[in-house]
C-alpha cells in the first residue's frame, strides 16, 4: 500500500486542513506494514500496521494511517502475513537443549542396537576418557518395548564413563565405568529412585532420583560449554519464533550466566526461570531475592512430585495397567512439599511442581490447597497436569492453580498411554481443554528437549490433536481440543499471564514491549493441511529482527 502523496501532505501541513497533523511528523524506530496483526488483546482486534519505538509499541492502526504519521529508521513490510505477539514455551529446557546438541543424539532410534551403533560413530568422532553422554532413546518405539541393560555397554566401553539418557531425562543407562566414576553402590537404596537389577545384578537402568546421582556432570559443566549451549538453543528458538521460554529449573550459577550474558547482549531472548529445588538454591534467593530484569525474569521453584508415565515413573492411585502392584515413585516426602510451599508464599515466589499421575497431582493440589488457603493471585502451577481424575480438577479453580500443559505430549504418548493407564483413567488423561474450562486458561509449551522446539507444533497438537506425521486421523481424544483462538492465547497471553509478565508481553497494544512473531498465514483460519505447511518467517524482541 502507498503512502498519500507527499505535495497532498505539504498542502494539509501548510495550513489547509490541519486535522491530522504533518506527513511523517512522529518519530519511529520501526514501523510494520502490510501486515494482518492479530494484537490478541481482550476484543481480538486485528490491525494492519504499527509502530514502535525504543522496544515498545507506539500505535497500532490502519496502514495509511500508520504510516503517513510515522517517520521511521526501519520499515517491514509484512507482505500480507500474520503478525502475532512473540510466542512464549511455558514450560521447556532451554539449557538442556543447548547442552542436547553436544551429546549423542539418540532421538528416533528404532533399537537399542541403534543407540549403540549412533553412540560408538560418535565416540570415534570425539575421542578421549571423559564423560560420553547421549539423550532420546525411547524403548516405547522399539518392537516389545524391551527396557534395555549395559552389557553390551560395558562391552564397548570397559572405561570410559557413558550416561544415555531417555528422551525425558526420567531415565538412564549407564555402563559400569560410569557407575565407579560417581561411586555409585549398586546396593545402594535411592529414596523417589530406581537401580534396576536383573538376576542380582545392575543392568545400568536408572529411573527418576536415582538419575539424579549423575547430575553434577551437567551442572559442573565449566562456563564455555555452557555459553556455547545457550547461544545455540537461542538461535534456534528465534527460528522458531519464540521470543520469551520459560525455563523450568535451573541453578543459581546458570542463573548468574544467562542474566551475564544478557548484559553483555550476547542473549537477547527473555527468559523466565524456575530455580531448581535445591536447598543452596533458596537460601540463595532467599538473601538476594527475586530478579526481575527486563529479559530475565526469576521468581518462581520447579520442584517435582513424580516421574515420566513413559518410564512408569508417574505417581498413579491404582497400580500401572501393565505392571502390577507398581503405583509409580513419589520423588520427596509430603512434608518436604509443605515446607517449600510454605517458603515460596513467605517470600513471594510462584510454586511449580511436575505432576504428571493422578496420585501426584491430587497430592500437591492439597499441599498447596493447605498453604494457599482458597482463591488467590499467586498463580502457582501444576506443570503437565497429565493424568488428573475427574473429581479432582475442580481443585485448580479453588486454589487458583494454572494447569502448564504439553499438546505434544498427548499425541506422542498417544500410541502407548493406554496400555500404562487402562481404558478407564486414559479417558481423563491430556484432557486439556476439560483444564481450560475449569481455569479458564492452559498456559502452552512443549517441555522441549522432550519434545521438539516448534511452538506451531505445540498448537497443531493442541487444536488438531494430531503429531507432525497427521496421527491418528481424526485426533487423538478430539474432545479434548483446544479453539483456535485459545490455543494462541496459550502460546502468547496466557503463558504471559503465568509468569507475571502480562504487562509487559502477551499481546500487542500501545506501551506493550514489540516482541513479534510473523507467521506465512492466518492460523486460526487455515485447515489442518495449511497448519502443517505453517512457517516462521520472522522474529522480533523488543522491535530488533533477529530472525
């Protein structure tokens, strides 16, 4: 579209129509055009240009309008696409993503032959002693579902230490030169953890707490792994079109790097960080208090209640449906719950607990019914909320908790799910927009490296209730689907909203930070074969490209 005619501005400047004002008269840093910009505001009021100033939005309005009034340093012509507010992961694993990329990638592997095979073609390639570490396998998608051991592990590697993690870190295999390395008694009792043995012996399968024993490796990780790490896993979540993640646990020490680095404008992406449940962790924060700078945000704790259903590690009521007498491992005691809670709300922190079993869940909402005491503005969280029984959901509205949900997780657990829950609890299970009603809002994200980065996937799933690949035809539990326009609140406002940054993030209005995310098409009206061609083509923070 073109801009009136400049000697038409010069006459209405001179004094023959004074009613708007001067052609270009207002300054600008950027001014965006062309565009079908979906403010996600409380009316949903679509617009057709904007412009912004020193990383906030000036006005939004009618393209000539926008631009006859604006004199800007940058113009973008959207060129007819969709300008939505910056997409937010509620809940992912951003530096654990990073660190993914310098592991073995075992993400897909049809076999535990084929996590060999990748693991040994990547130690030729990184040769050495040190720590051999690998992430992604999955035994659901291997014929059988056969938990795998490591004495072919052992075989391959008698000395080098060697940590494979499943693809959701709940558990592991390690060879015996990794177990002597951490001084791992394979007598050992690991309260909330498994030391799988067969016949007596340790097979080198770990499950939840017990995995924990290894996790110095990655936090001992020295600064320029871990600056490598982070500066990957922003690159690509700008491709993605993420401009806010919300990191669910991190240490102080990583913490300090990513508020440094910020600084230093190497990491330009916000992000909100949960403070792992670790008593160095609170006592820290509970000297220096909350951070709350302009891109990074700490005030909340992730703690966990169970494990993953994958590694029947979930905390269910009834027995696993396929394995009997195993209710699943609750990772700390009631009491430690309480006392965390109880700190959070004495010094102002948000609460966050994984809870994926129905046992799980029911037991934190009571912690927190007990602490909370009824409806509140302190925006606790149960993060997954996969398994949640029926007459236990309407605890979330009592208390005020927001339900922090996964999409992909129910159509990557999908195939299998039932066979660990049993016709009767799967039918109450990723029941999403059940959640939605109850609260009012689902904050969205995808727990990534678990699942993959794209956020389009995360509302693929959640509206269509289908994987990449379109299964299964027709949903998976359809019912329990989210509306196009709730989906994008959940990637955008509503995760804006469980983080406390509603204000500054979440949707474009006038004085709102200019965080953009442009997508080639409008997703709320295209159908699913146009969801699946749906592509990032752009990302902005604070008004700066920088995808």
């Amino acid at each position: 579209m073109k801009t009136l005619f400049p000697t038409i501005a010069a006459t209405l400047c001179a004094g023959v129509l004074l009613l708007t004002g001067c052609f270009q008269h207002v300054e600008a840093d950027l001014v965006v055009h062309n565009a079908v910009i979906h403010s996600m505001d409380e009316a949903g009021t679509v617009h057709q240009a904007m412009a912004v100033k020193d990383g906030r939005i000036l006005e939004l309005g009618p393209e000539r309008e926008i631009l006859n009034r604006y004199r800007a340093k940058e113009r973008y012509d959207a060129a007819g696409r969709s300008v939505y507010p910056g997409f937010i992961d509620g809940h992912c694993h951003f530096l654990g993503y990073g660190l993914n990329k310098q592991k073995v990638d075992l993400t897909g592997a049809r076999s535990w032959a084929e996590v060999l095979e990748r693991t040994a073609a990547f130690a030729r390639t990184h040769p050495g002693t040190g720590w051999l570490l690998g992430r992604g396998w999955d035994q659901n998608d291997w014929p059988g579902a056969p938990w795998p051991d490591n004495t072919a592990l052992d075989s391959l590697f008698p000395d080098r230490p060697v940590l494979l993690q499943r693809v959701d870190g709940h558990a592991a295999v390690v060879n015996s030169a990794a177990m002597r390395t951490v001084g791992l008694d394979v007598e050992a009792e690991v309260e909330g953890g498994l030391l799988v043995k067969r016949d007596g012996r340790p097979t080198g399968l770990l499950v939840d707490n017990a995995v924990n024993v290894f996790q110095r490796i990655f936090d001992d990780a020295d600064e320029a792994t871990k600056r490598q790490a982070l500066l990957d896993a922003q690159a690509d979540c700008l491709a993605a079109g993420l401009t806010m993640v919300v990191d669910a646990g991190l240490d102080t020490n990583t913490i300090a790097l990513i508020r440094r680095m910020q600084q230093e404008g190497a990491l330009r992406i916000r992000v909100y960080a949960m403070v792992a449940d670790a008593a160095a962790n609170l006592a820290h924060f509970a000297e220096h208090g909350a951070i709350d700078d302009e891109r990074l945000k700490v005030n909340s704790v992730k703690v966990y209640a169970d494990g993953a259903l994958g590694s029947r590690g979930a905390l269910l009521k009834a027995p696993y449906h396929d394995q009997a007498g195993h209710h699943g491992l609750q990772l700390a005691t009631r009491e430690h719950f309480a006392e965390v809670a109880v700190w959070c709300k004495a010094h102002g922190f948000q609460m966050n607990t994984h809870c994926i079993g129905d046992s799980a869940n029911k037991l934190l909402l009571d912690v927190y019914g007990e602490v909370l005491g009824g409806t509140n503005d302190l925006r606790w969280r149960i993060e997954h909320a996969q398994v949640v029984s029926p007459q236990d959901r309407p605890l979330f509205a009592r208390y005020s908790i927001v339900p922090s949900v996964q999409p992909t997780h129910a159509t990557s657990d999908g195939p299998w799910a039932e066979q660990r829950l049993g016709p009767d609890r799967i039918a109450h299970a990723y029941a999403y927009e059940d959640l939605r009603r109850t609260m009012g809002l689902v904050a969205l994200g995808t727990d990534f490296p678990v699942e993959g980065i794209d956020p389009l996937q995360t509302y693929r799933s959640a509206v269509l209730r289908q994987a990449a690949d379109g299964w299964p035809e027709g949903g998976y539990q359809p019912a329990n689907a989210l509306k196009p326009m709730d989906a994008l609140r959940g990637i955008t406002i509503w995760n804006a909203l469980a983080t406390f940054t509603e204000d500054e993030l979440g949707s474009l209005e006038p004085g709102k930070r200019a965080d953009l995310t442009v997508v080639d098409r409008d997703l709320a009206k295209a159908d699913a074969e146009g969801l699946r061609k749906a592509r990032v083509v752009a990302t902005f923070v604070n008004g700066e490209r920088l995808h």
